[in-house]
C-alpha cells in the first residue's frame, strides 16, 4: 500500500463514519462530531488526492471541509445565542 493509499483510507473512513452514524440515527446533520468527522474526513482525504496530484478531488475536498468549518460556525453561534 502506497503512502498515499493509507492516507486516503483514514479519510475515506472518517466520512463513511460520520454518515453511517447519522444514517443510523445516531448522531444527528446538526451535530458538531459530524461536523468534526467531515471536516478531518475531507481534509485527509483532499492530502491524498494532493499527494497523487488528482486535482478535482482536491477541489472537492477543499469544498467539504468549507462546508463542515461554516457548519460548525453555525452551530457554535447558534448555541451562543440561547
């Protein structure tokens, strides 16, 4: 296995966590752990797809973790507000 490959498996495998956990109801979209869990999810998995210079991935990847980052900025102010 290519250094880049165990990279990508330990990303891979924080995205399908967080979304079988929420696929089961065990944590909720809302929840900041899947926030945390897409945004490190991502992050990995956009250094392995660097590693390999597969650009569109890197795109992608960098996407997701904006997307998980406003996520966990939204749920942070809106819990400061209550």
């Amino acid at each position: 296995m290519k250094p880049s490959d165990l990279v990508a498996t330990i990303g891979v495998g924080l995205l399908l966590v967080a979304f079988f956990l929420q696929a089961l109801k065990l944590i909720k979209a809302e929840d900041p752990i899947y926030a945390i869990l897409n945004l490190f999810g991502a992050a990995i998995a956009g250094y392995s797809s660097w590693m390999i210079s597969f650009i569109p991935f890197v795109i992608l990847e960098t996407v997701w973790v904006f997307v998980a980052i406003f996520s966990l900025f939204k749920n942070f102010k809106s819990k400061r507000s209550t």
